[in-house]
C-alpha cells in the first residue's frame, strides 16, 4: 500500500482544507500541513493541547504556539513565497506512516529556476520537538537570502492570545566561518556548524491568565555563510546569505522545542539540553529514532485488507489521524473534536470521544483509553458545578469541555447569515446526553479492559452523580406510569427543545442500570460512606424500569421524539432547495429543516446501534430504511452510525459507501466549513474513529463478551480478508478475517501501566 498522500499543484482555495489533510502531530502539538512561508492569512498552526485562552467576549479556544518554523528565500532581491509568487512548479505531499510533511517548489526567476525542497515532523519520541530540513538549489549563480527564525503573528480565529511577545537569542548565535567547511564532507560540517550555532527564543504571554508559552529553535548549515540576527514587533529571524553554485543543494536543519506554563518539570535549561542533545543527534538521526516510533506505533494499529486497497489505505488514514492526536504524554488527557489541527470547535472536548474515538484506542493502547476516561473523572467537579448553575442534581457534563470541565459552549453558537446577529441555540443547555457518554464510555472501558481501578479513583462516582442528574431530569404526569425527559436536544440539533427523545432516554436507562450495577457488585468503602447505597439501588431500579421509550409503530418506526411523526415529510433536496444563502444554518427557531423530518445525523439509529440486542432485527432494518433517506449527513459523526448498523442488518454493501465516507471525512473535498458564519473546519476524528469501528465491530464484528473476543464477520464484496490486532483484559491478539471463517490468536500481554 502507498503511505503518501500528495498535491501536485498550487491551489490558493485549497490552502485551508491542505492544512488540515495534510496535518502532523504527536498529542502534545499538531502542525497544519502549511508551508513554511505561510503567514496567519494562510492559517498555519501549531496548535497546543490542553492550553486555552480568552480575549474580551471572543470564544475561549486552544492556544497555537509561536511558527518556529518559519523561512522563506529572497533570490536576487525578490521574494519568492506562496501564495503571492506563482509556482513554475509545486508538489506537497504526507508520509502518513511516519507523519513526515514535505514540499518542493520551483520558481522561474529572472536569471533561472530557484527550487526549495522541505520536509518537518512533530517528534514521535520526544512530543516538545519538531524537527525541519530546509532546501535551496538553483540552476544558476543566485545570491539568496533565507530567512528562518520564529513568527510570533499567528492564527488565530478569536485573538490575539499574546498580549505579550519577548524574544531573545540565547546561548550566542555567532556567524559561521567558512574555513570550518573547506574540503569537508556534510556530515563533517555539520559538526562544524553544531559547535557555532546558538539559539533564538520567543515567549508569549497570554491575555486571560497569564499562562506563557516558550518556542526555541537552532539551525545548522552544511555550507558556508553569513548570519545576521533581526527582531521585530512579532518574529525574530536569522538572515543567511550565500551565493549558490549550479545545481548544488543547500540544507539547512531546524530543531524547535515548545513548552508551556503548564507542562510539569519543563523549563528553559531543560528546553536548551534538548536542543543541545538534537543538534548533536543531527536531524537524520531525530528522524530515524521518530520513525522506529511510528513503527511500534503501526505494529499494533494497522488494518490490512485484501481485495480493497482504497478502502486499506483511507482507513490507516483515518488510524493515523487518531495516533497523532493520542495523549500519549498525559494520563489524564481528552481528545478536543478537531483533533489538534487548529482553534474551531473551541478545542474542546465533546461526546465524540466516548462514543467514536473510544474504541479504537481500547483495542490498540489502553493506557490512552484510560487518559480518555480520567479526564472526564478529574473534571467532575466542573460537571456538578454545572448542573447547580441550571438547579440539577448530580453532574451535568459540558458540552464543549476544557480544562476542568469548564463549558466553553455559549449561548450564540451561530450567527445569522442575512443580519449577521448571533443566534441563541441550547446546544449547551440542552444536550443532556453527553453525561450518559461519559458513563458510557466508563464501562465500557472497564468491560474491555478488566482494569476496576478508574472506578476507584473516580469513575463510580461520576457514574453515580451523572445517574442523580439524570433522576433530577425525569419527570412524571399525575396520572402518567412513567417517566419522561422533555425540553431536550438529542444527536440531530435540528430539531431542538423536544421531549423524549429516543437516544437520550435509553442513555438515560443505561446510566441508571449502570449506576445500580456497580452499586450492588462493586465494594467501595468510599461510596458507603458518601452515599445511602440501598436508597439509591431503589431510585436509580425504578428509574430505569419505568423511564418512558418509544415502541416501534405498525411499521415498525420509532418515534425520534414526541411529535416527530406529525413533521413535514419534505425531501432532503426539497429541504435544501428553500436555502437562501449556502451558509445558512439548518436547525434552530428559524432553519430550514427545523419544521420537517429532516435531521442533521443519526439518532434513533445510533440508540440502535448501541442496543441492537434488543430488538428484531426486522426492526433495525427498518428503521434504518426510514431514517436514512431523511438524514442530511450534516455531521462527520453520521455516517459510521448507519454503516455499523447496516452491518448489523447484514447489509455489508449498503454499509460500504457510508464506511467510505468516515474514512475519507479528511480526505475527500466538500466537507462543511462553516455554521453560519463562524468556521468549523478541520480534521474529523470522530469520523475517523467511527471508520476504524465500522470496520473491526461492523464488518469484522468483533464484540467483547465477559472477556472473551467474539466475531461475527460480514465482509462486503471485494474483500477477501482483513488482518488486525486488538487488546483485551491485558492481552493482545491477532485477528484474521475471511470468508471462510474468523481466526483470532493470542500473542501475549499488552504492556500498559493501566493494567
């Protein structure tokens, strides 16, 4: 299989969607797949996990380091850039296997071609390094000035972060003497250049709290010339000069750390010891240790499929993606929506992680999955301060979770087209399943991995509190029998403020069984102790048994929600075609699709999905007949619902194109960019993590069972086998499906320190 993905042209409208295709990262940090000349109008980005800030009533977002990696070229006196220099030639391209970005561009001057060739990585080994070779060759005598050094000036969508930039060099960058180079080989003089090179530092400070952010960088040369140092109001650049002969390639090699306030034990002598150690190491040897990462990384990740290379290659796609954004360097540590490649969707933290990223870490690294599950732990005390704030009991998980459970989602998430005036949407108010996925994703990872320790450290009692929120919820008519949930936003946000939902209402049963479960089998001395264990036994047993959910009608539909039937039947084009303005939201008081049976992405079909044990599978089937043809897609988190449903159904080929679609969500154009006027684009990892259960749980129908690995395989057309590894209870195995059968072999003990 071919581990490159490439662009072999310029196309200024593409910048935006290439920098999230073509994104590196390694949980820490992940660069946008820009050039290096790229200024904030392009939308570079080193985006930081875990760090936020916020200017004036702008939307907190995650916080994008200073460009350590910006260089450009002046040949001659004329600067030569993308996008103001048109290209003779231009080429980009991702090894998706070991996350390497490169580019090689070629520009017709007045005197002859100038070609740049690059390549960059964020460091597998090391997740505060990045590491960048930089190119120039001509085919004739050019007088080039390179420029390299740190911007300051970056992209960000609701800035400035910094009120503050200080830069400095450090450590002496002194200029180069050529008689160090005469008659000496490139490696020879790269040791020559390590013992001359300092490094150039930026520290910007943040406006809310005053969190700082450090980003250092050292470059060597393997040729002879002169450095000049220039400081600015927002960068601080090298200017080396040189004169080229024909057709020889000039390298120069950039190591960059970035640390932050907030990561423990880092400081600047730390910063400046690792540098040191990677210009002695030299930017080949940082490559080949990266590499031999990403390999031990593969060994256990990849899905090898034979009979459908497309389909192989866009799901190791989709896994890359995932394995770039794994907080591998935390222990408690989530996964914001948009992955780390850039500030949308606030980089905060929402149901897509338990519900479509979850797995995919549960059966290749543990230790991540847990890091996953305890940070919606730790953050309890956020979820029950939010739940008071609306007169709850319990924990109300946020919608748009930053550090401590803090609720970034406001209440305008959208902005009306026609006025330009912010919209009052409920997504934060309203969307009360998010708590049942942090239960959710709990058990689960207790059901896959054995490990009862998070529920020791946390989890029970967030299982608990989230099932007091949702007893806090329920309510019941004087002469009704059960239990209802009204004033709701389910998973289709076009249709807000219902009453009984479907989904939310079985999530709500499964919290409540849950919650009694561990309650009665697991002994905890600290929930004996905190809580009346019987009382709640009793409370959360009737809650379950009583809540209300919809039966199927006579033709076998259930309801999405109270009234839901009474909708408009309008078709999807019919819906799209009474759209004013392409940006124009869908949902809402006022949307489009807010009055008819249209919906935004799976719902009743995703409560399906996860409980499919209990109904016939007539029923599945024709649920999913139903719900499909009315359902716009409008989510990357969709389609994987209805492909592992289909699967379900045993309809492997209906679920192919909807498999296909996950896994293509970061490489396929026309993906949706913006809601409203605000910009939502990016990466999809839910979408990708959706891919990857489609294909292990859907058509490998792996399921976990009191510890036991099962399989059910339903391979669509075309494919004759699919290899893989998985993890359960500590142990790893090797999976094989055919279509002659399914053969799974124990390989032996997961390391993990979770287990």
């Amino acid at each position: 299989m071919n581990w490159v993905i490439q662009e072999n042209k310029f196309c200024e409208e593409q910048i935006s969607r290439m920098g999230n295709r073509m994104l590196c990262g390694n949980g820490y940090l992940g660069i946008r797949g820009t050039l290096e000349e790229y200024r904030k109008e392009q939308m570079p980005a080193i985006n930081l996990a875990g760090i936020y800030d916020q200017v004036g009533s702008g939307w907190r977002e995650p916080l994008n380091a200073p460009n350590v990696l910006y260089t450009y070229i002046v040949v001659d006196g004329k600067k030569y850039t993308l996008p103001e220099t048109e290209p003779l030639e231009h080429h980009m391209e991702l090894d998706f296997r070991h996350g390497i970005f490169s580019r090689e561009t070629s520009w017709k001057t007045d005197r002859g071609i100038v070609t740049v060739r690059s390549e960059h990585f964020a460091c597998r080994d090391e997740v505060h390094r990045i590491a960048m070779q930089y190119q120039v060759t001509a085919d004739f005598h050019a007088e080039v000035e390179l420029y390299t050094g740190i911007d300051g000036d970056v992209w960000d969508i609701h800035g400035p972060h910094y009120d503050t930039l200080e830069s400095a060099e450090e450590q002496g960058c002194s200029q180069m003497q050529e008689a160090a180079y005469e008659n000496q080989g490139r490696s020879q003089m790269q040791g020559a250049a390590h013992e001359n090179q300092g490094c150039i530092r930026m520290r910007g400070v943040t406006h809310e709290k005053g969190d700082t952010v450090d980003a250092l960088e050292t470059v060597t040369a393997d040729f002879p010339c002169e450095r000049h140092l220039a400081a600015g109001e927002k960068e601080i650049l090298r200017r080396i000069t040189f004169v080229t002969e024909i057709g020889r390639s000039y390298y120069i090699e950039k190591t960059a750390v970035i640390f932050t306030s907030k990561d423990e034990g880092w400081n600047l002598q730390r910063a400046h010891r690792m540098l040191q150690e990677s210009k002695v190491a030299g930017y080949d040897a940082l490559k080949e240790s990266h590499c031999r990462k990403w390999e031990e990384k593969w060994a256990v990740s990849e899905v090898e499929i034979d009979g459908d290379e497309e389909a192989m290659k866009a799901l190791n796609y989709s896994i890359y993606h995932l394995l770039s954004i794994a907080p591998t360097h935390a222990s408690n540590m989530s996964i914001p929506a948009r992955g780390l490649s850039g500030q949308t969707y606030k980089g905060a933290v929402f149901w897509d992680t338990e519900m479509f990223m979850l797995d995919f870490f549960l059966f290749t690294d543990p230790d991540v999955a847990r890091s996953l599950m305890k940070y919606r732990v730790d953050t309890l005390d956020g979820a029950l301060e939010k739940a008071a704030h609306y007169g709850y009991e319990g924990a109300f998980y946020a919608w748009e979770s930053q550090e401590g459970g803090f609720d970034a989602c406001s209440d305008y998430n959208v902005t009306d087209v026609f006025t330009g005036r912010p919209q009052r949407t409920y997504f934060k108010d309203k969307q009360y399943h998010i708590s049942a996925a942090v239960v959710y994703g709990i058990m689960r990872y207790t059901q896959v991995t054995g490990d009862q320790t998070l529920l020791q450290e946390g989890g029970l009692k967030t299982v608990i509190e989230c099932a007091n929120f949702y007893y806090s919820l329920l309510l019941k008519k004087a002469a009704g029998d059960f239990y209802e949930i009204r004033d709701v936003i389910g998973p289709d946000e076009y249709h807000e403020r219902v009453n009984n939902n479907a989904y939310t209402n079985r999530m709500a049963k499964f919290v409540f069984q849950s919650a009694a479960k561990l309650l009665k089998n697991l002994e905890s001395e600290a929930a004996g102790q905190e809580y009346q264990v019987d009382e709640l036994i009793h409370r959360f047993e009737d809650a379950a048994a009583h809540i209300y959910l919809p039966k199927p009608d006579q033709d076998g539909v259930i309801e999405q929600f109270d009234g839901y039937s009474r909708l408009e039947d309008a078709s999807l084009d019919e819906v799209r075609s009474r759209l004013l303005h392409e940006k124009e939201y869908w949902g809402g008081a006022y949307g489009v699709a807010a009055e008819t049976k249209v919906i935004k992405q799976a719902d009743v079909v995703t409560m399906l999905n996860l409980f499919s044990q209990e109904y016939e599978p007539e029923i599945l089937k024709k649920n999913w007949e139903y719900y499909e043809p009315r359902t716009e897609h409008g989510s990357s988190l969709s389609s994987c619902m209805y492909a592992m449903l289909a699967c379900k159904c045993n309809m492997p080929q209906k679920a192919y194109p909807f498999f296909m679609n996950s896994a293509r969500a970061d490489l396929k154009d026309g993906g949706k960019e913006w809601a409203g006027l605000v910009y939502i684009g990016g990466t999809h990892p839910a979408a990708a993590g959706g891919a990857y259960m489609t294909a292990i749980e859907g058509f490998g129908g792996i399921s976990v069972e009191d510890g036991t690995v099962r399989s059910a395989a339903v391979l669509p057309e075309g494919w004759n086998k699919m290899k893989f590894h998985i993890c359960c209870r500590n142990i790893r195995y090797a999976v094989e499906v055919g279509r002659q059968g399914t053969k799974i072999t124990e390989e032996g003990n997961v390391h993990s320190d979770a287990l």
